[in-house]
C-alpha cells in the first residue's frame, strides 16, 4: 500500500523557502546531520542535501548529530555527555564541553556503548542529554542548535561528490550480505 507521507518531504521543503519568501540563491549553505544515526533517515537526508546543495551551488555543511543534540541542549558552561539510541541495546555517545562565549566543543570521538553503562561512564560533573536520560533531559538533536555548532567550528565544509553520512554501524543488510560472501562488500572478486 502506497503511504502518501512519504512524498511529503520536497513539497513541504519547498513551501517552507516560498512561506519564508525566500529565494534558494540567498542561502550561504545547507547544513545536513551527518549521523551517527540510522541509515535509511541519514541516507535520505544526505541525498537530499546533496541534491539541493548541487543544483543551487550551495556549500553542504554536515553536522554530527551527537554535537548538535548537545548545542540543542545549551548546556551551559560546562561538559555534557549526548547519547542517541542506536539500537540493539546500544547507544552512540559523544562527549562535549561550553566555554562562557559559548563555544561547544568536542572532547573525544563517538563511541557505541551498551545501553545500561551510560550512567558508569558519565565522567563526574558532566550532565547527560539524549537516550536514556533523565526527563527534562531526554532531548532529540533539533535544527536550532546549527548556528551553535557554526560558530564552534563544528559544522565542516565537505565535498558534495564524496561525502556520507556517518552511520555509526554497517547497514544490516550489508552484515547481512559480508556474512553470506565471507569477505568485506567494498572488495573486489
């Protein structure tokens, strides 16, 4: 059965730019979450901002979605650990910090971690936002925190001929398909 919501995405992009007034060649950039996340909404997102970005002669900045979870939170000054379900009792967590001027910045890379540890591993001090967090806390990444991460140098320029989302994993049906081959699908044989 034909779901009609599915084929609501561009119309509803375009209608924005048109309620807005806003003609696409007076964007500076699109901004595109970068993942971690789930494949099929990261693949999507990132084919879209990648086709909008290239018929506008528009740069793509692609923003992780740990960093923008923690500058939608606006912790403050002060370290926070964001964490965003990833399935199979697995969460992907990322730690940042707040300077007074209100710089985010990021203290390590992501990592997966089992979905009950998160509370051993919070370093002392630092509050937790996202999956599994207290209420008031259990936040999801928004579009508002983008200027934040701008200005904290953590929404990167990437190459619109080669850039991919960050999907924190491998597809299930690529584990799927290197289980049944034995051997990595990039490989050639």
């Amino acid at each position: 059965m034909r779901d009609p919501s599915r084929e609501l995405l561009m119309p509803q992009v375009a209608d924005l730019m048109t309620e807005e007034s806003t003609d696409w060649g007076a964007l500076e950039c699109i901004v595109v979450g970068g993942g971690p996340g789930g494949f099929t909404s990261l693949r999507i997102a990132g084919a879209i901002a990648k086709g909008v970005a290239t018929a506008h002669g528009l740069e793509l900045r692609a923003v992780s979605s740990l960093a923008l979870l923690a500058a939608t939170a606006a912790i403050g000054v002060g370290t926070c650990v964001a964490t965003l379900d990833a399935m199979r009792g697995e969460v992907y967590a990322a730690r940042f910090s707040m300077n007074a001027e209100g710089i985010l910045a990021a203290e390590g890379i992501a990592e997966r971690w089992p979905a009950g540890t998160i509370a051993e591993r919070l370093p002392a001090g630092a509050v937790h936002f996202g999956f599994g967090a207290s209420e008031g806390n259990n936040r999801v990444p928004h579009a508002t925190g983008a200027a934040v991460l701008r200005r904290s140098g953590l929404a990167p320029l990437v190459d619109l001929a080669s850039w991919e989302p960050d999907y924190g994993r491998l597809a299930e049906a690529q584990v799927k398909w290197e289980a049944d081959h034995g051997r990595p699908l990039t490989s050639s044989a």
